[in-house]
C-alpha cells in the first residue's frame, strides 16, 4: 500500500515541478537572455528520440536495479562482517 501511495505521490510532484519550473522560468528567470536558455531541441544534441528513449530505459535500469544491488552486496558482504570489531563505535 505504502509503495503504492508514494509512487502516486512521486509521479503528482514531477507533474506539479514541471508547472513550477516554468513559472519559475518566466517570473523568477525572465530576464535571463533567450540565447541562453536551452529550447527543447538543443537538449537533445541532435539525437534521435529513439536513441534517448533507449539511454533513458538504460540509465532507469542501472540506477534503479544496478546501484541498490552494488549497494546491497558492499554493505551486506564487505562491511558488515567488519563492523563486529568496532563496537558500539560502529553506528558513528
């Protein structure tokens, strides 16, 4: 339930910061000159939608599921067992 809520949570926050970075954009930033805000088609670099798509599903996959195992299996396997000979030291 919880994963549920914070992921519906998640989702409503990038929609609503979206709103809000471009009314900050145009109130706060407006004096920005144009030639040096970004557009949206030199974020790209000129790259296909297509091959963003693809480094985008990539980069989900690795900060989603490949950082927390790394994480995971240096915390759980490397440093736990080497805490033991801290003592109560271990937690600072």
């Amino acid at each position: 339930m919880w994963t549920i809520l914070v992921f519906v949570a998640v989702v409503a926050l990038f929609f609503i910061s979206g709103a809000v970075a471009g009314l900050l954009q145009t109130k706060a930033f407006g004096w920005i000159p144009e030639w040096f805000v970004m557009d949206s088609g030199a974020e790209s670099g000129g790259f296909s939608k297509s091959a963003l798509l693809i480094v985008n599903i990539a980069s989900l996959f690795v900060f989603v599921i490949g950082i927390p195992i790394v994480e995971e299996l240096y915390f759980r396997g490397f440093l736990l067992p080497r805490l033991s000979c801290l003592g109560v030291g271990a937690v600072f």
